[in-house]
C-alpha cells in the first residue's frame, strides 16, 4: 500500500519546516528565523491514527522575488503542488495576510486537489488573532502552535480524514515488481527486453525515466506487474523538484512492491548508493533480487561472478541471502531467467513451516549451541513458531526475551535459513516472552 503525500506550502518564515518538524517528531528539518532557510524539500514518514503518509516540507514562495534561487522555489512547489494528495497552505497569524497568500491559494484552487490552511504561531486557539485569514474564502482555518504543539492533534485529524483511499487500484492476485537502481544502470533496457516491447523510454541521459510506470505481464500463468523508478541518486545530488519526488516516488514503488529487481552496473560495482536502496527494499520486508547488468562489457573468467557476489555479501551482509542474476539488457543474455528468479522468489516470500518442524529445528539448535547467560539468568528458549510470511517471521518464546544477545539471533537467523532457505527474503524473528 502506498502512502499518500502531504505538502507543506506557503511563504517563507511561517513555520513550515517547525510544523515538519513537530508532525514527524524530531528536528530533521532546519528551523531557522532567516526566511529561505529550506531551499531543497525534506521529505518523511509520518503516521497519524495508524494512518501513514509522506510529510513534504518545501521551500518559503516570494511571488514578487525573480532571484533565481526564488525562481527554483517557486518551480520545486509547482511540483510538490502537481504529486501531493493534500495540500497544507501554512500562514503566519500574527502577521496575517499578505498579497502573494491570494496567489498561493489561486495555484491550490487550480490544482483541483484538497487543501487546508494552517494557522500558525496561535498559542491560544480560542485567540481571535487569526480571523483574518477568513478572509481568503478559504473555509476554516486551523489554529496550531508548531512551536508548543497546541492544536497539532486537531489538524492532524482533519489531515487524515482529507487523506485519500490508499488502497491502490491493483490487483491483489498480481505479483508487483519494483524494478530499482542508480539512473542509467538499464532498468527501463531490461524491462524493455522482457515485456519484449519498447515500453519505456531508453536513453543514455540520467534521469530520463520520472515517474514510477507500470506494466502488466504474464508468464507462466501468473500476473506480473513491472514498476519501472526513477534512478536513485545520492541526497545531495536530489537537487531539482524533479529529482526530488523521482525519488519519492521510488520509495512509494517500493512499498507497494512485492519483490524488488535491483539492477547495478556490472563495470561500475556496487555502489554506497545501491547498497541504500538494496536496504529500504530489505528494511520495507520486500523479496528481493540482484540483476548485474552489462555484464556483457565487463572483462571477466570464470571465478568472476562469484567473486562479484562474494564482495557484495561482505559490504552488506543481508545480500549473502539474495539472487544474483548476471545479464545484458542489451544482448539478452540471462534476462528470461529473470523472470523464473522473480517466481522462485514469490513462492519462498509465501512458504509456510509447520510449528512442529520449527519447534525441531529450534531444539537442534539449542542443542548444539545454549543461548549465553545474561545479567546473571539462565536464559531459555521454550518454542517457536512462524507467525507471517511476506515476508517470513518467527516467533520465538523464552523466559527472558530481552536479554537473548544479538549474536545468538543471528544464529538462529542463520540456522532457520540452512533449513528452509526464504531465499531473497527477510526473514523476521521475533522474541517474546513465554505466558
């Protein structure tokens, strides 16, 4: 499920980036008296009444200002205005209205989208300091104080009932892959080559590709949907509007992924960049797989691949339990069997253990290794059971759950992995304490 966007609009010094901060709960935004501080929009997981959403703040608009670091502003939000789900028009109360506020809320009206205005800087909300703002015919506002967070609660709930159904019109039968990555490593090459149609655009331009795309496809009887992304680029290269909500959109693709291609370039390596992504896929409990692509263009024998892969396992320990798929996108080579790696993948994501065989196995390797004491208990593991899938996750009961040392998991982790393999999916356990 995909979380909507919620954007912050307005012009600069009315509280956007303290109002982020105070919604999502810690200080990631620069708050500052200097008007313009936020240049670059910040972006972030926020939830309200179980309801998660992406929080954007944006930078401060001077409608009047035509320095072209207020032209860029002014872009960047026409852009956060054009992918939001609901807009947060924020306004200074005590220094009430100004004639680029009208302008603003004339762009939000011609969105067509839903919006709310924000009264900030009240600290009283029975206050009458901010009935001007009535005056923009643009219904009730709401008065917060982002700075003690008096009324935050109240505008959050308007935000979530405002918030759109999430349910997303797919097909729940339907396997989703997000097709992830650097820009320009080939991923709209290899969806190209295995949908067998030229339906992404292909360019030795970065970035080419915006906007998350999907295209349906069957193979062996199953319904496969492809996402192609926008390359991911390091933060500090997410300069433009553009590039921004690119990479917002990759991490809502990935969300509603269920098993993530990463492609990598076979000549450059892995990157510090794909490593990232490799890990939101992991972390977001997504299957995933690793597509080296032009492998064509590398000088390579026969110890190559498995070197490759060897390296990758020792920078980022999680990818030892991931596919490696070495192809061209170009020349086709390897790239069918892309798609019997993505079903493989799917049927570990579902595989089910029964609790019997999984209490065995938790004997087995209790026998041949005790977990350590700790603070002076005996600690002891009494059952397990595999409680999900997608991905998997085991439950593991004890006495004293919280003093089960970090490396005994991974030994369990690692020994419910020689059974049962989950291949290219976490694999999630769980310590709790015995009723």
């Amino acid at each position: 499920m995909s979380r909507p966007v919620v954007a912050l609009v307005g012009r600069p010094n009315v509280g956007k980036s303290a109002l982020f901060n105070r919604i999502i709960g810690n200080d990631s935004a620069i708050v500052s008296d200097e008007a313009g501080t936020t240049r670059d929009r910040h972006f972030a997981e926020a939830t309200w009444n179980g309801r998660p959403f992406w929080l954007v703040d944006t930078g401060g608009l001077r409608e009047d200002s035509q320095s072209p670091m207020d032209v860029e502003i002014r872009k960047q939000v026409e852009t956060a205005i054009e992918e939001a789900d609901l807009m947060l028009l924020v306004l200074d109360a005590h220094a009430g209205l100004h004639p680029s506020d009208a302008k603003i809320v004339a762009q939000l009206r011609n969105s067509g989208k839903p919006w709310l205005v924000v009264a900030n800087k009240v600290d009283d909300p029975r206050s009458t300091d901010f009935y001007e703002l009535y005056n923009l015919g643009a219904g009730d506002p709401i008065p917060v104080s982002a700075a003690n967070g008096k009324n935050s609660g109240d505008l959050l709930d308007e935000v979530v009932r405002r918030l759109p159904d999430t349910d997303d019109d797919k097909d729940n039968t339907a396997l989703r892959v997000a097709v992830i990555g650097r820009p320009n490593v080939g991923k709209s090459s290899l969806i190209n080559k295995l949908l067998g149609s030229d339906r992404h655009v292909v360019s030795a331009v970065a970035g080419t590709t915006r906007d998350a795309i999907d295209s349906p496809f069957q193979y062996q009887g199953r319904d496969l949907i492809f996402v192609d992304t926008a390359g991911l680029r390091r933060q500090a290269k997410v300069e433009d509007g553009v590039e921004f909500y690119s990479a917002l959109r990759t991490r809502r693709a990935i969300e509603r992924a269920d098993i993530c291609l990463l492609v990598i370039d076979a000549v450059d390596g892995l990157h510090n960049q794909d490593l990232k992504v490799a890990t939101l896929a992991w972390d977001a409990g997504r299957g995933l797989i690793v597509i080296v692509n032009k492998w064509d263009l590398k000088e390579k024998d026969d110890k190559t691949a498995p070197h490759f892969q060897k390296e990758c396992g020792e920078k980022a320990p999680f990818l030892k339990f991931v596919p490696f798929l070495f192809t061209s996108a170009l020349t086709g080579q390897r790239v069918v069997r892309t798609l019997d790696l993505i079903l493989e993948v799917a049927a570990e994501r579902i595989k089910r253990i029964g609790t019997s065989e999984v209490n065995e196995v938790l004997g087995e390797l209790q026998a041949r290794r005790q977990p350590p004491q700790a603070a002076g208990h005996e600690v002891k593991l009494n059952y397990a059971t595999q409680v999900d899938s997608s991905p998997p996750t085991i439950a593991v009961f004890g006495n004293h759950p919280e003093l089960v040392a970090e490396h005994y998991v991974r030994y369990l982790h690692n020994g419910f992995r020689e059974h049962w393999g989950f291949n290219g999916n976490p694999l999630r356990i769980l310590l709790r304490r015995k009723s």
